[in-house]
C-alpha cells in the first residue's frame, strides 16, 4: 500500500480512518463498546502508537482511542496489530452506528448496562443494512437520569433497573449538540432489553430512508415533526420480534464476569491526552493486580476495572508507586483535538486547557469543564458546568474568538458570554469559575 498518492481516504472513514492535513497525516480510531477495552488490546494501541505514530493517544467522550499521524503505507501492519487482539475500527467514523458510549463509573447496574452495550455493538458493527447512513448515529445508555446527557445523542437508553427480572430502559431520541443544539424527546417509556435492538433499528431504518445525505437525525424531525416520525417507525417495527440481550450464561453469572463489576479506580487524563508510554505502565500494573480490564470513561479518563475477587488496596498502591494514580486534585476538563489536529478546528483547545489549568482554584476544579474547538462541539460543551466554544479562528489580522456557556437547571447549558478573544476569556472564566 502506498503512501497516500492516488488514494481517496474518505471512502474509509467508514474503517475509522480520517485523513487530517493535505500532508496525507491519518487519525484510526479504535471502537471500544462502552469504552471497555483489555490489558491485550491496550497494550496492541500502545504498540501501533509508538512503533507507527508520535507515542501519544488521544481519549475521545466517547470511550475511544485515537492515534494521529499515521501513514497511508502503515494501514497493514495498524489493522493486523489490532485484529490480533479483537479491536475494530468499523463504523467509528462515516455514516454508521457509532460506539456506544455510557455511564461506565456511575453508581450500580453497569454490568447489566455493559452487557446492553456489547451486544449492540456486535449487532450492529460492520452490519450492512446499517451503514451508509445520511450522517452519523450515537447511541448512548445512562444509569438514570443524572444530568443531560440523555438528552443529546440520536438515541439514548436511560437504564430504570430490573423489575420482576427484566432491564427495563426509557428511550429517548433525536437530540443533539453542534451548531443547532436540539434536546430529544421521550420516545418509549419502560421498554425491556428484548424490544430494543428491533426498536433501534427501526429508527435507523427511518433516518436512513428519510434523511437527506449529511443530516442528523434531529433534522429529520425538525423536518416531519414527531408524529410523523412516529408513524413512519411503526411501520418499520410492525410485526418484528423480539430479540434477547442476553443469554442463560450471562444470567447465571449476574455480572459477575463483568469489567468493573465491583467498581472502578479512576486515573485522571488531562485534556484526553495520554501518552502510550503511561497507558503501558498502567496496564501493567492491571496485568498483574487485576482482572485485565480497563475502559476510557466519558470524561476521558482512564478506569481499572475491580472485578469479583480483586483487593483494591495493593492495585491502588502499585499504581501510586507508580505516579499514576495523583493525590492532587486534577482540572476535569474536556477537549476535542481542536486546531491541532482537526481540520475543522478554529482554536487549539489543549493550550485554553493549560491556561484554565494555571488561573482556576481549587473549587473550580470540582466543576466540569469542557473545550471544543469549533461549534461541531465534539467535546459536548453544552454539558458541562462551563463549555467553551472556537468560533473564530485567529490569524495574523484577527484574534481567534470563543463562545462561553454555563449550564444550570436540566437541560443544555446556555451561553453566558460569546465573542470573547482569549484574555477577555479567561478574565470572564476567572470571575466565574
């Protein structure tokens, strides 16, 4: 394979291939369903890395890893490193069913959640009748209903628990962020694990029929309108069956085979980027004190998994002998890659993180921050405490500009000042914050 002459990349983004720079530089992103990935896979991430790119990872909100500045003649020995160890990269870009993204490390039921989120990403990655959509659709499970998130992917399951033993989900749809942010609606109430994945699909059929090329779900609604949408999807789900989530195996064992089914250790990232040197220490450490499981949470940490049976103390102290479990309290801030490495990127969102870093106090770093750097918001400032936006890119004649928002309440967060060149950001951020 060459390195990049005569080769379309976009006709690979459905592999989670993004070329980034008219240099032909690439982006992989590894899919992990419910962020949960092995000490073998991370360990293969780590290798790809080092051997093929720069050393550092990049931690998505949505559980996965990026590694940027590959080249188009590596792409063989990239996807046979990760075949090798069960990582795919299918449908993580381009018009698919993305990962699924969910509360990992929040309170009880995650291993009821993660078993939803593994055989939804089965069922549906690299299933055809699932790809070449108009645009991209995230589907996201919460462990009830804490704060907004279940508000702004194209379909979320929000998990009630299990009532005369069966999951029971509510399910909400067509939300989202970026330039037009629009807050889903309830579309289901109380439905079992065995009606979801017709339910699912059948939302995916009638985006995928109905939907101009480009567009998120959320437009198509705006379009037709929810009783529309509603007619046209029990269409698409008369007569269909159901289809259990989980087997007699899973029952029996109760979770107990589950990455984090006795918790979590969280190790903080800051701006969500890891270098694979660390990320190799770390599962090392997991290697040999713990069950072998890790996950990237939705605030672009790195968790240990605490299965059944594992001390947390001696993995604890290993990984403070080790410098990567800090006692010092850690700026929880969200980042795109912004101008550094996105072609979409008006501002670079890991030097404002460094900068908040050095001006806020400690009762700010209790807050939630997030930084995107344009109005796409992939870091899902809309979320967070305080959001930052890139809405103009600076340049030798203008001042790069930033939009800031400030949530409060239960939906999205609103914008509190918009405009703002960098000093007049962080005076703002320092008065608030």
């Amino acid at each position: 394979m060459n390195d990049g002459a005569n080769i379309d990349y976009r006709n690979f983004k459905i592999n989670g291939i993004y070329q980034y720079n008219d240099a032909a530089d690439l982006m992989v992103r590894a899919k992990l369903p419910a962020g949960v990935l092995s000490v073998v896979q991370a360990e293969a991430i780590c290798d790809v890395s080092e051997k093929y790119s720069n050393g550092i990872l990049h931690l998505t909100c949505r559980g996965n890893v990026e590694i940027h500045g590959l080249r188009g003649d590596t792409l063989p020995q990239v996807f046979r490193r990760y075949n090798a160890v069960g990582l795919t990269t299918r449908g993580a870009c381009g018009g698919a069913v993305r990962s699924v993204i969910c509360a990992t490390a929040e309170g009880d039921g995650f291993s009821r959640i993660q078993l939803l989120a593994r055989c939804l990403h089965d069922h549906f990655t690299g299933n055809p009748h699932f790809e070449g959509l108009p645009k991209k659709f995230k589907l996201g499970i919460e462990n009830g209903y804490l704060g907004a998130r279940h508000l702004c992917q194209d379909l979320v399951m929000v998990y009630l628990g299990q009532e005369d033993g069966r999951d029971l989900c509510d399910v909400w749809v067509a939300g989202g962020l970026g330039r037009q942010p629009q807050e889903g609606f309830l579309l289901a109430g109380r439905v079992s694990f065995e009606r979801l994945i017709p339910l699912i699909e059948g939302v995916v059929k009638v985006y995928k029929k109905n939907t101009p090329a480009g567009k998120r779900l959320k437009y198509l609604l705006a379009d037709i309108g929810e009783a529309e949408f509603r007619a046209l999807l029990s269409k698409e789900t008369s007569g269909a069956q159901v289809c259990p989530v989980s087997t007699p195996l899973e029952d029996a064992l109760d979770g107990a085979s589950a990455a984090g089914a006795c918790g979590w250790i969280e190790l903080a990232v800051f701006a969500g980027q890891l270098p694979a040197a660390e990320l190799r220490r770390i599962a090392g450490v997991v290697q040999d004190l713990g069950d072998g499981f890790l996950a990237i949470s939705r605030d672009q940490n790195v968790l240990v998994s605490l299965g059944v049976g594992i001390n947390p103390e001696p993995l604890k102290e290993a990984l403070r002998v080790a410098g990567l479990l800090k006692q010092e309290e850690t700026l929880q801030c969200r980042v795109c890659p912004g101008s550094h490495l996105c072609t979409k990127g008006l501002v670079p969102t890991r030097d404002v993180a460094r900068q908040l870093d050095a001006i806020l106090g400690d009762s700010s770093r209790a807050l939630s921050w997030a930084i995107s750097g344009c109005p796409n918001s992939c870091s899902q400032p809309q979320l967070a405490d305080f959001g930052i936006i890139g809405v103009r890119k600076g340049s030798d004649k203008k001042e790069a500009l930033y939009d800031l928002y400030k949530r409060s309440g239960k939906g999205f967060g609103k914008p509190l000042r918009e405009k703002l060149n960098l000093d007049e950001l962080l005076k703002t951020v320092a008065e608030f914050g």
